[in-house]
C-alpha cells in the first residue's frame, strides 16, 4: 500500500480531508500523536516540541541548536511510526521529513485566506482582523522555520505531488482525487522504495540518540551499514569516535562507521 502526508495551513479544512481519507482508505489517521511519542520517548515537554517546528528560530537557538535537537526527535517519531505502512498523516511538517522516498504521496491542502479568517471568527470569536493577523502570522512562522532548517518553502508546490484548493472543489472532491492518486503504480509499497524509508528510519534513530551530545552530527545508513559524520578539534578526535561509537551502535544494533573530520 502506501504513506499519505497532507501538509495544511490553520482552518484549510486538511484535517477533514485527512480523516475522511484514511477512514475511506481504512489507514491509520495520525497527527499529534507524533509529538505525543517523541515527547515520551525523549523525556521532551510537548509544548517545547510545538514550538520548536513551528516557531521560527530565534538568534539565540541559530547558535545553540535548541531546534535541530527537537527536530531530530520528531523525525525519529514519525519516520519509525510510518515505517509500517498504511499511514495518512497530517501533522507538522512531514512534507520535510519524508522527502526522498518514493511512495509517500505528499498532498498540500490550500484555501483562500478570507475563508479561513471567517472560519477563525466563527470558531475563536473574534475580530475578523484579528483572525487575519493570526494566521498571516501562522504562515509566516512556517515558511521562516521551512527555509531556516531545510531551505525550503513550505508553499513551495515543488515539495508536493498535489496542490489542492478548497473552494470550489469541496472536502469530499478532494477526497476522492486523492483517491485515484494513490491507486497509481508509483505510490505503492515496493522492496527498493520500503528498503528507502527502512534505512532513513534507522539513520533518524541514531541521530536522535546523538543530537543532545552532537548537535551538528550527520547520520545516513545504507545497505545494513551506519555511516557518522562529525567534525572537530583533533584533540577531541580519540574521545569524541569512542562516544559515538559507543552510542550508536548500541541504538543501530551494530558496529557503525564514525568519519571524523577537523574542523575548520
């Protein structure tokens, strides 16, 4: 079968569109259930990891790496979560965090903005300007977090395979198309695409367990080989190999390979 990620902005209607798909796909629908996993499992308050892929970054956490930290835990989460299969997610950014592999169907639910500003009166009981400068502000802070951390847009239709707009076509419209999407050949489990997200999966779990202590470390895995790449003082090389040697393995389940560079 396949992986559905639907990436929305606030009152895009995205979260309608995501239950009635999975429920018509019979998939699991999952959401916030993603933080709720990383903030257990990495002993991470939840309100910390809302922030921290939703805000954009500030000058301090630029230096400090505050950021990569929680996304390296989210990461972790979702990857080992949709690893299984069957999956319609609509939660923050999976649009970033599966990319690079080839059956996730990545779907990008848009609405024109004075709708959702009525939809936000409606819900929050307020101004019509104060819902305009709540969700301009929403999607600015999306968009600076995309292009600090990834270099990329959020609203960029380039990280999609399908752009939808709620107005005319309506929840259950767009239902449907994605419907007749997925069925393609391309968008289906296979061995190479699910040998992909396997080894992107057990990358992010060893980033994870390094991040705290090596917040600049780059983890990829290959063909059942872990591959760390980190860079440093060579007074630090002898101590710094045996840390993440020892890290590592211990998460990966085997010996992995530590490429130490110096640092500039």
């Amino acid at each position: 079968m396949s992986i559905i990620t639907i990436s929305r902005g606030s009152y895009s209607r995205g979260k309608e569109v995501a239950e009635k798909l999975a429920q018509a796909l019979g998939y699991e629908c999952i959401s916030r259930e993603i933080l709720l996993e990383a903030s257990e499992k990495f002993n991470i308050p939840e309100i910390k990891l809302v922030r921290a892929i939703h805000d954009a970054p500030s000058i301090l956490e630029r230096f400090t790496y505050g950021k990569e930290r929680y996304v390296a835990y989210l990461r972790a989460a979702l990857l080992k979560h949709v690893q299984k299969d069957h999956v319609v997610y609509h939660g923050l950014a999976g649009h970033f965090f599966l990319q690079g592999i080839p059956h996730v169907l990545k779907v990008r639910i848009i609405a024109d903005l004075e709708d959702r500003v009525q939809e936000e009166r409606r819900r929050e009981n307020i101004s019509a300007e104060e819902a305009r400068y709540i969700l301009k502000k929403d999607d600015d802070e999306r968009r600076k977090w995309g292009l600090y951390l990834f270099g990329a847009d959020t609203w960029d239709p380039k990280l999609y395979d399908m752009v939808i707009h709620i107005r005319t076509m309506t929840v259950d419209d767009a239902v449907s198309l994605i419907l007749c999407a997925v069925k393609m050949a391309c968008f289906q489990t296979a061995a190479a695409p699910q040998k992909t997200l396997d080894n992107l999966t057990l990358a992010a779990q060893v980033q994870a367990a390094l991040v705290e202590d090596f917040p600049t470390v780059q983890v990829t895995a290959s063909e059942g080989e872990v591959f760390v790449s980190i860079s440093g003082s060579l007074a630090e090389e002898e101590e710094t190999i045996a840390r993440i040697s020892r890290i590592a393995s211990k998460v990966a389940g085997m010996e992995v390979k530590v490429q130490f560079q110096l640092r500039p």
